[in-house]
C-alpha cells in the first residue's frame, strides 16, 4: 500500500521564510508531505499571510487567554492531534515548548537555529556569533528534547564570517543556508532516513 504524504504542522512567531521554503520544497515534489495547519503565537505573523496564499489552515492561539504554558501547550496538542500530525516544524516559533508537548511528539519535533549548535543557543544567535568573534557560523536542525536547542542535531550548514560582516548580513547568509537544510531535514524524515541513537543522528 502506497504511504500517504507525511502530515506536518509548522509553528511560527513571524516572518515565516523556513514556512516559505517547506512550502516551496512540496510544491516542487521534493518532499512528500503537506502542511495541515500553521500555528502562531502572533496574530500579525506574516506567516499566517504565507500560509492563506497558499491555502494552509493557519491558526492563532492566543497565549493571553492560557492561564499557564502548560494549557497553552494542551491547545497546541489538540490542533495537533485533531489533524493527525506526524512531525512538527518549529520555524522561528520563539517559545519554549512545555517538556509534556516534548514528550508527547517525542522524535517528531524539529527545530532550526541559526548557529552552530552547540555554540550559541537561544536568542540572538547571530548577534553573539559576530561580538564573540567566530570566523565560522552556520544553522542547524536538530530534533527537540526538554532543553533549549540542545537536541541530536540532525543536519548543519556552515557560512564564512567575513571582517565586513554586520548582523544584517550574517544572518542573511545564514538564512540561505536554513532555506536549505530545513526542506532536506524534513524530506529525510518523511523518507525514514533518520536514525536517531542517543546524540547522534545517523542518515543510511
Ligand atoms: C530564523 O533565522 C530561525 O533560525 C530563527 O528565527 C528566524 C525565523 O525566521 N530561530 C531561532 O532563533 C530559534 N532559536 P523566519 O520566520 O523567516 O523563518
């Protein structure tokens, strides 16, 4: 029986360009997949206009009307359970999932960074990048586990810091690189072609 196309779930806080560019990636065919739904913190994300062009549910959960993060969390499950998703993409989502989401997805949350990780978690990646003085950074993707970007890295892709660079352009150039890595992380998912045993993250 021929495998139905991989149910995905992308959670954004704003721009959206990763959403953009997992979009792109099954529009062209190379992954075998579809976006059910796109989830948002941020009901002005220009992800959300992303998703409406191209006919993708999105919807926004309000934090504010969450008493904690844990029924925040409990909303976000829901959606996700309700459409049957079998990986989710945080793409620029900037909140910290509740270990209970973590562990309920377990193996099926994916994030991108911009950095090498383990250099530079969290906030402000590029930004620590350049004032710490790297001469090479990048962007990972990695699976998701109970801390902050410190899941088995799945794929990274390394940019060159030049004398010129600002935070502008650094980020650009390692932008291009997410744009990437992210769709080709996601197609080797949906292929079964991540094997994940403890840290490391093996691709037959
Ligand atoms: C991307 O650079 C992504 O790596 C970063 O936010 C940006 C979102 O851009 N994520 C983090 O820093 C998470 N720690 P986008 O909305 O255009 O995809």
């Amino acid at each position: 029986m021929k495998k139905l196309p991989l149910k995905i779930a992308v959670l954004v806080s704003g721009r959206g360009s990763n959403l953009q560019a997992i979009i792109d990636a099954i529009e062209r065919g190379e992954i075998y997949g579809k976006i059910e739904v796109v989830i948002t913190n941020k009901n002005d994300a220009y992800a959300l206009e992303r998703a409406k062009r191209h006919n993708i549910e999105g919807i926004y959960v309000d934090p504010s009307v969450c008493k904690s993060k844990g029924d925040y969390d409990r909303a976000i499950i829901n959606i996700l359970e309700n459409k049957k998703v079998e990986l989710i993409c945080l793409a620029g989502f900037m909140r910290i999932l509740t270990p209970y989401l973590v562990n309920k997805f377990k193996g099926r949350i994916m994030n991108i960074h911009p950095s090498l990780i383990p250099s530079f978690p969290g906030l402000d990646a590029q930004k620590k990048a350049l004032e710490y003085g790297v001469k090479v950074a990048g962007a990972t993707v990695h699976f998701v586990d109970e801390g902050v970007d410190s899941g088995p890295i799945i794929l990274q892709s390394a940019v060159h810091v030049s004398d010129k660079d600002t935070i502008e352009t650094l980020s650009e150039r390692i932008l291009k690189e997410e744009h990437k890595i992210y769709p080709q992380a996601i197609k080797l998912f949906a292929e079964d072609r991540l094997i994940v045993k403890g840290r490391r993250v093996f691709i037959p």
